[in-house]
C-alpha cells in the first residue's frame, strides 16, 4: 500500500477580511487543582458535524460521515500521491503531465487570449471605490482587536489536523460509516468479506491467501484510521473533559444547596399557603359558586317564564293584541337563541313559536280585511269620525313587523268594492222616493237613470256627490293614521340607527356579573393544569368565542324585524297613492253615471241654466277633491267636457235656427228698445258682461226708447240686433259658466255673427227681403237702418273679444283673429251699403240731369226735382245715422251730383265764361246749395260747386 504522505494545510482566509471567529479554545495545559473554574454550562463534549455555512473557516472539505450525493475530487478513486508513487515506473519521473501527453511535450508560456482584454488598474477603480469604505471599518476593527500569532497557529494546527483528518477518513468505505451499518445482515457481510475469497472450488492457492490476507489489513487499515480519527476527536475534546471531571464535585455540591433550599422553600409555601391562601381562596369558590347558584336560579326563573310563553300568547290573541304577542314570540325565540340554547325541554319550542307566528300573521290579515270591509261600508252619514283607531293602529304596526306591506293591496281591493256599493246605494235611496219608475220592470240602473227627469237625476248625482266626498274624508282618515304609524316606525328606526352601537353587546358581555371577566379572574381556582397562565389563556379564548357569538345574536333583535327606511318610505308612497287612486275611482264612478244618462242624448236637449248647474256641481265636486285629495283627477271633467262639446253644438245649433229665423221675419223697420235690453247695454258699459235678470214690470216702469244708447251714441236698431245683442250674451255668460269650452264657444260665436252678416248681406243688399218677407222694395231707410245695426254689432266685437281672451289659455289666443275677420267684413258690409246708397241718388242724377237744359225759367224744374230727391233722401236717413256719417255720406252724393252736372254742361257745351248760360247755371247752382245747406246737419257742409266747370287750358 502506498503511504501516506503527511501535509500541512495552509489555514484559509474568510472571503470577507475581519478577524476570524474562534470556535473552540485552543488545548490548554491540564489546570491546576487549586484553580476555580466559573460556573458554566457543560461543552458540547461530541459536537454535531458542521452544516453547510458553519464552520467553514475551519473545514472546508466533506463530512466524514455525510453522505456524497454528487461528484467531488474527493471522490477519486486515485489520490494524487498514490499516482505520483506509481511502481510499475522505472524511476521518478520530473514531470507527471508528460504521461499523457507524451515525451515530445515542451513546456512553453501560455499565449494570451484573444477574448479576454487588457486588465489595468484603472479597471479596478470603481470596486476600490466601493470597497474602501469597507475596508477602513475592517482596518479600524484590526485595530481595536488584533490577531495574535498563537491564535494564528492554534487555528491553523486545528485546520490541519481537519483536514488530515478528513483525508484519512476518504479512505475508508462509505458502507462502515453508515448509520444503520450490521454486518449481520447478509447483503452488508458479503459487500464487507466476498465469498469469492473463502468458497474457491480447489484449494487454496498462493494467489487466494495473498488476497486473503490483503483484506485482513486492507480492514486493519481501515481500523486504525478510525481509531486514530476517535483519538484525535477526544484529544481535540480534552480540555472539555477534563473542566467535566474537574467541576462534577462542585456541580454536586451545588445541586445539595440547591436540594436544601428546595426544602426550606416547599416548607414555607406550605405554611403561607395554610395561613394566607386556604381561607380567601374557600371564600373565593364561595362565592363563585353563590353566583353560579344565582345564575341557576335566574334561568329557572327563565325558564319558566318562557313556559308560559303560549298561553299568555293565547291571552293576547284573544284581545287582538297581535303586537304584543308577535313582542312576546320574538322575545322568546331571541331567549331560546341567546340564554336557553341546548334546553332538552325546549327543543320543539322554536318550531311552535314559528307556526303560531304565521298563524297570527293569517289572523292579522283577515282582521285587517273585516276592518277596512266594516270601515268602508258602515253609513257615510252616520259618523265622520273614524272608529276603532287603536285597533287600526295595532293591526297596521303589527302587518309592519310581520313585513306584510301588501295590506295597501287589501284595503285597495275593499274601497274598490264600496265605491261601486255607493252608486248602487244612492240610486236605490232616490228610486225608493220616486213612484213614477217601476224598479221591478227596469232592473237596470242606467235604464232607471233614463227615466228620470232632469230635476230628479240632477239630485241623484249630488247625492252621489256628497257620499263620495265623505268616502273621500273616511278613506283619508285611516290612511292618516295608517301613514302616523309608518312615521313613527320610520322616525324609530332611524333613533336606533343614531345611538346604536355595534359594540354594546360586547361591554354588556365584559361588564355582567359573573361575566367571562370574572371567570377569567377565578379561573385558575378550578384549573387543575400545572401552570395559571394556561387557565388564564383558556378563559380569554371562551370570552372571545362568547363575544363572537354574541355579535352573530344580534342578527335576531326585535328591531330588525321592522322593514328597511326604503321599504319604509315605499309604503308611504303607496298610502298617498292609494289617496289619489281612491279620487280617481271616485271620479270613474261619476263618468259612468254621467254617461249612462247622457247615452240617450238626454243631457244635450237640457237648458243652458240646467248644463251651466250640472258643469258647477261637477266643478265644484272636483276641486273639494283636489283639495281633500292632493290630485286633479281629469276623468269627470273629460267627461263633462265631452258632454259640454255636445251642449255647445245644440246650444249654437238652437240660436243659429232662432237667428235665422228672426233675420227671415224681419222687415227692417226701427224697432222700439224695450227699458230691459237698454239696461242690458248699460250693464256693458264698464266691460262686463252679464245676462240681467228679468224684472217684473212695476206702475213705474219706464216705456220703451226709439234709439238704443250705447256710450251717449244712438242706434236706430231692428227687432233681430236687439236679440243678437242677447244671444251673443248668452254666449258670453255660457262661457264664464263653463270656461273649459270657451274656444269652441268662440268658434260659434264667429260662426254666428258671420252668419247674420252674410244673411243680412243677402236679405237687404241681394234683395232676398222682397222674396222672404214680401217687401215691395228695398228703400234707403232700410239700408241706413242695416248699416247701423251692423255698426252697432262692430261696437260690441271689441268687448266680446276682451272677454273670450280673459278665459282662453295663452295657447288659444290665436283664435281671436277671427274677430279681427269679421270686424273687416262687417265694415266691409257698411261701406257697400254706403255705396249702394250713393249709386241710387247717383241714377236719380243721372236720369234727371240729362234732360237739363240751360234756360229761363230760374230756378230750373230739373234741378227743382234734384233738391227733391236730396230732401227724401235726408229725411230717410237723417235720424238713424249720426251727423258725422250724414254729412259723409252727402259729401260722397254731391261728389256724385258735380259728376253729372259736369257731363251734361260739357255735353251742352256751357262754360264759365260770364256768358248768359253760365249765368243761368250759376243760378241754378245757388239754389241747389241753398236747398241742401238748409237741411238738418248740413249747414257747415262744403260742396265746393266750382269743380262743375272745365278747367282752361
């Protein structure tokens, strides 16, 4: 076997510079006997193997003992001196490399490489940087402890006895080292000693022993490496045996003080505990098992209570207290859930509680049914006052906390029913006091409703009226209190939510008596574990477990059976709602019994006075509802609209007939004013307008007026202006009674004065008199008399106007224009009969100038005859127009009169020249305007006779 060669290890450095860090003390001399050593802890005396990352500035090669799971050059099978020594060489060789590259091998410098660059100091200068600051720490360390040179050799022995070592032990078969090593075991005993060495089939040859004998010290070998390994381990452990050995009399002599005051200690506890602690601590247990007691006797207590749960809930029930037994029955389940939880006796109690629950949520129900049926049925005329409030209040709090909040639906359904009932009510009460309707033969009630006068279902329908206004008041007052008791439900939920806190349960937990506080405190009286802390730890972990149970208890409070503030204020909506539902039902029920009336066209052959009656009951039944309701139902005044749309076109339909009728009678004579129509007139005098009532005739009644005086002007009028006057009145009046139909009664009124323009067109300027009436002519009287009625109606378009506009919508004013129309056409009218009066006085002139002739006598019979004409001419219109418009119209008939006689002096050839002929003309002249100036109101007339004459040129 080759040997082994013995080499010192050069001690390594740390990777990082500092001082090296001493793991053992270096061998010391065997101590004195008279030396004291320090009490310490016993050494580590056989010291696990290093692990990776300690030790290592001591050992850095493997574990002797470790298992090698990946190849180092430790794991060679031939070490470098056993190659170095290799016997079959002739001599040593200077150089082992050539070995293997053979004997022409020459050593040369290795040449630089190409990929690697020039390395200079300025490389270094950034990690000289980095590291300086390092390095003066690791300087000023060296400083203030340095390293001594036995240190130095003891560390560097100890490295190399290590790794010499570790060496020996590389030798040695990983199998002897393992931990679970039995040579007993078959598969280890044949790896150990092969039995190819003991079972050879002949003999035993030289070959055979020498093999033997080469294992016999192959293992020799391996046993003192180990047993030189174990003496180096116990030398290096030396000095921790012998300070063993040294302190184990001074370790037992202290373990016999430590024994002693052991002794005295127990001794004394005993005492303290005989004198001080059995006494207070009996008192203690006392006095937690007096409060056990008591919490005993309080669930007793409980318990018993809660046994009567039921019957007193029966009791309940049978006052209708239904939220005080829903109180009771939650209060029960909230103390079988929190205090009584695992009760054997009370296992089925919960379900109980549960199925009586939903049988007061039924009763609840069908109480608040009969109530609202008996609430809303009961005779509106008996009481005003809402009866059994608190009973309304109790059921509407308890279907709250049930969170029934479908009851609205319940007591929609049962209003429905009783307005329908009121109908049927009112008919059967006014039938009952009418003997003319045989209810047996008409079983209907609209066919019944038919039969009755107007008089008669004019107070059927304010019956119906006044029974719905009170079903109206009724229904508010319990909806009033209905929504009182949402309020209060409301304004209560929202106190719990400002001064609730989420941790209340949790201090009334710690702050109780006989809490889990004070169980924590006495807990270690009953712990029977050896340490207190143990039982201190157990109580605050059954506390917290209570605390957490106690917050998940919460959930099951009372006041979270309420509904939520948005379901809440939900129901309030649905109360205002069931308001207004209630108005409009109302308002339905009134349509139908308008237009079972009206189906036979009943209500449209009424009078103007009866509709004007039926739109103000009707009226004023939908605003005292607004008012009661808060809501404009539409639905009966859409109705009465309809009815109304019918009325005005009967009612227009009727004085358009009447009209015409009078325009076909009328003979175009001045008619007397009678003392009513003047009165009338004059009412109108400061803009309004309204229909005068009637009076009856006294001794001093004055007689009629021949003009009708309108604002100190007179107007000579016919018969038919003074009932236009009226009607157009009515019209007026029929719209402030019914302001919803004013456009279409301003269309009619259009209408209407446009027909008695056109018809009166017709009858005085067509002629169509002398055919409908039987007048021989039509003469200038009759059309002076037309042009003024028609000038009286232009009087009064103005204030029509001013009235329509004060009750039409800003949207309707573009109606209006059709005034502005019909004032065109009426003066349009006027002036065509004013030109119709010219052209007949300018035929008169015509045929009588055309047979002039300029000659004595003087004053001439042609121009005698003209005169004539002109004064029958003023007489017919001089007292029916004004003397503005007579001078006007007279001015337009000279202009006419110049025009002939300028024709016919032109024909005749006279001219102004001062001759004879212009002389008798200049007379002729004189007197024509001496005739005319003389007449009534043409004194001051201008006739400017001087353009008769041809102009020189």
């Amino acid at each position: 076997m080759a040997a082994r060669p013995i080499t010192t290890p050069v001690p390594r450095r740390a990777a990082r510079d500092g001082p090296f860090r001493k793991d053992r003390d270096p061998p010391s001399p065997r101590p004195s006997p008279n030396r004291r050593w320090p009490t310490c802890s016993l050494p580590d005396v056989c010291p696990k193997e290093p692990t990776e990352g300690e030790g290592r500035g001591l050992r850095d090669g493997p574990s002797v003992v470790s298992e090698h799971d990946r190849w180092t050059v430790y794991s060679s099978k031939v070490n470098l001196p056993a190659a170095l020594n290799d016997p079959r060489l002739a001599k040593r060789e200077s150089d082992f490399f050539t070995k293997t590259w053979g004997p022409d091998f020459v050593e040369t410098d290795a040449l630089p490489s190409f990929c690697l660059a020039a390395v200079t100091a300025e490389d270094f200068g950034p990690y000289l940087q980095e590291s300086a600051q390092r390095e003066r720490i690791h300087e000023r360390c060296k400083a203030l402890c340095p390293i001594k040179d036995d240190l130095v050799d003891s560390i560097s022995n100890v490295r190399t006895t290590q790794e010499k070592s570790r060496a020996e032990l590389e030798q040695v078969p990983k199998i002897f080292l393992k931990p679970d090593f039995a040579l007993e075991e078959p598969a280890t005993f044949n790896a150990v000693l092969p039995w190819s060495h003991f079972n050879s089939g002949g003999g035993r040859n030289s070959r055979d022993m020498a093999s033997s004998k080469l294992l016999q010290e192959k293992l020799s070998h391996y046993l003192d490496i180990v047993e030189v390994s174990i003496a180096r381990q116990i030398s290096l452990r030396s000095e921790a045996f012998f300070h063993a050995m040294s302190s184990q009399h001074e370790l037992q002599d202290r373990l016999k003080e430590t024994q002693e005051a052991v002794t005295v200690l127990r001794r004394r506890t005993a005492a303290i505990d005989r004198v001080m602690c059995q006494g207070p601590l009996a008192a203690l247990r006392a006095a937690l098992t007096r409060n056990n007691c008591v919490k005993l006797h309080n669930k007793l207590k409980l318990m018993a209570a809660v046994h009567q749960t039921q019957p007193t809930v029966q009791l309940l029930l049978s006052t209708s207290e239904f939220v005080g037994a829903l109180e009771l029955i939650a209060t029960t389940k909230e103390v079988l859930q929190q205090e009584l939880q695992g009760i054997h006796s009370f296992r089925h109690l919960g379900s109980q509680l549960c199925e009586l629950e939903k049988l007061i949520d039924k009763m609840m129900v069908e109480d608040f049914s009969m109530y609202a049926r008996s609430e809303l049925s009961r005779n509106l005329r008996d009481d005003t006052q809402l009866l059994e409030k608190e009973r309304l209040q109790s059921l509407v709090f308890g279907l709250l906390r049930q969170r029934r909040l479908d009851f609205l639906d319940i007591y929609s359904s049962e209003m429905m029913t009783a307005a329908k009932a009121i109908v049927s009510q009112c008919v059967a009460g006014r039938l009952s006091t009418i003997d003319d309707i045989d209810t047996e033969v008409v079983t209907k009630l609209a066919e019944q409703m038919r039969l009755m006068t107007f008089p008669q279902w004019f107070a059927l329908l304010k019956d119906v009226f006044e029974c719905f206004l009170l079903f109206l008041q009724r229904m508010k007052a319990t909806l009033g209190v209905m929504r009182l008791v949402v309020l209060e439900v409301l304004e209560s939920n929202q106190k719990n939510l400002q001064t609730g806190d989420p941790h209340s349960e949790e201090r009334q937990l710690g702050a109780a008596p006989g809490s889990c506080g004070d169980v924590a405190e006495l807990a270690y009286l009953t712990h029977e574990g050896p340490f207190i802390s143990d039982a201190l730890r157990a109580a605050q972990q059954a506390r917290a477990a209570d605390v957490e149970s106690g917050s998940r208890e919460q959930n099951f409070t009372p006041g979270d059976m309420m509904p939520s503030d948005l379901q809440l204020d939900r129901v309030l909506n649905n109360v205002r709602e069931l308001l207004h539902a209630a108005s409009d039902i109302s308002h339905d029920r009134c349509v139908k019994l308008l237009t079972a009336r009206a189906k036979d066209g009943s209500l449209e052959r009424i009078s103007s006075a009866e509709f004007v009656g039926l739109s103000v009951a009707v009226e004023d039944f939908a605003k005292e509802t607004e008012v009661l309701c808060g809501r404009r139902s539409v639905s009966l005044r859409g109705a009465l609209q309809s009815q109304a749309d019918r009325f005005v076109h009967r009612f227009h339909d009727e004085r358009k007939t009447k009209l015409s009728l009078l325009l076909d009678n009328e003979r175009w004579k001045q008619a007397e004013v009678p003392v009513e129509f003047q009165e009338l007139v004059d009412s109108m005098a400061d803009g309004t307008i309204a229909l005068a009532v009637r009076k009856v005739a006294g001794p001093d009644e004055r007689k009629p007026g021949d003009f009708l005086l309108v604002k100190g002007h007179k107007f000579a009028v016919v018969g038919t202006v003074l009932l236009l006057i009226r009607i157009f009145l009515e019209y007026c009046q029929c719209v402030n009674d019914i302001p919803a139909v004013a456009t279409d009664m301003l269309t009619r009124l259009a209408d209407l004065l446009k027909h008695f323009n056109s018809r009166s067109c017709q009858l005085v300027l067509g002629a169509g008199a002398l055919q409908v009436v039987g007048l021989k002519t039509i003469t200038t009287k009759n059309l002076a008399l037309a042009s003024r009625c028609l000038q009286l109606v232009t009087v009064y378009i103005p204030v029509i106007r001013r009235h329509f506009e004060s009750k039409l919508q800003p949207k309707h004013f573009s109606v209006l224009r059709h005034f502005d129309h019909i004032t065109k056409d009426y003066n349009d009218h006027v002036s065509e009969i004013w030109a119709k009066l010219v052209a007949i006085m300018d035929g008169v002139f015509e045929k009588a100038l055309t047979k002039y002739e300029v000659k004595a006598p003087m004053p001439s019979a042609c121009f005698r005859n003209v005169c004539k004409q002109m004064v029958k001419m003023h007489e017919a219109i001089n007292d029916l127009l004004p003397s503005d418009q007579t001078q006007m119209l007279f001015s337009r008939i000279n202009s006419s009169m110049k025009m002939n006689l300028k024709r016919q002096l032109a024909r005749l050839g006279v001219v102004n020249d001062g001759g004879p002929q212009h002389g008798l003309v200049v007379v002729d002249v004189a007197f024509y305007t001496e005739n005319v100036q003389a007449l009534k109101n043409l004194e001051t007339l201008d006739l400017n006779m001087v353009e008769i004459w041809e102009q020189k040129r």
